[in-house]
C-alpha cells in the first residue's frame, strides 16, 4: 500500500522505466511483467484514494455535449421541445430538467441515462 506522495512519485518512475519494454506489458514471461502488474494496481488504488474522480453535473455534460455536436441553446431548445429560457435554465443550473425532457435529453445528446437523472 502506498502511504505518502513521495512513495507514490518513486513508483510512478518505476512504472515508467518498465514501460519501456513492451515486453513488460505483453508477455506474462517477461522479467517485468509481474512488478508492473503489481505496482500499477498499487498506483491506481492510492489515485482511487487520493484523487477521485467525481461526476460531472448534467450542466457541465450538456455544454459539452452542445459543443460536441455544435449546438447552440436555440438548436438544442428545438432538439428537446422547450423553449429557450428553460435550455437557459438548465444550463445554469437554475432548474432541473422533467422526467420527459430528461428521457429527450438522454436520447437526443446521447447522455447515459444516470447522468440525466443523477443517481
């Protein structure tokens, strides 16, 4: 288990070194394969631990899913069938989207429904 930052940089560097070879990576005989192995699932515990990756809000997924398909807030009202003050409120978070705008939204922009519906 890593313990401190310092034990975590020092592992990082050794994973760089066994990268070098992609042996390490492909062969379950190669001399590194296992301390890569072993020291990856050590670095991937401790970023769980240490640098969690939280959700993103269904605000922040929309914009991005807007730019993504080069919708405008007008284009995306239209999409969904709301008017434009009520995209403008989701987008700002002023109000959650209904349970049928939120199943449009999901299919429309392609957004897992568990985003859509924050669970």
């Amino acid at each position: 288990m890593i313990q401190t930052e310092k034990q975590y940089n020092v592992i990082l560097a050794r994973i760089e070194e066994l990268l070098q070879d992609s042996n390490n990576i492909e062969s379950q005989n190669a001399k590194g394969y296992v301390e890569l192995n072993i020291l990856s699932d050590l670095v991937a515990d401790y970023e769980e631990q240490n640098f969690p990756v939280n959700k993103p809000s269904l605000t922040e997924v929309i914009k991005m899913r807007m730019v993504e398909l080069g919708l405008n807030q007008k284009r995306l009202s239209e999409l969904l069938g709301v008017s434009t003050s009520r995209v403008s409120e989701y987008l700002t978070g002023k109000s959650e989207p209904t349970l049928k705008v939120a199943r449009e939204i999901s299919k429309k922009l392609s957004i897992e429904p568990s985003i859509v519906l924050g669970v």
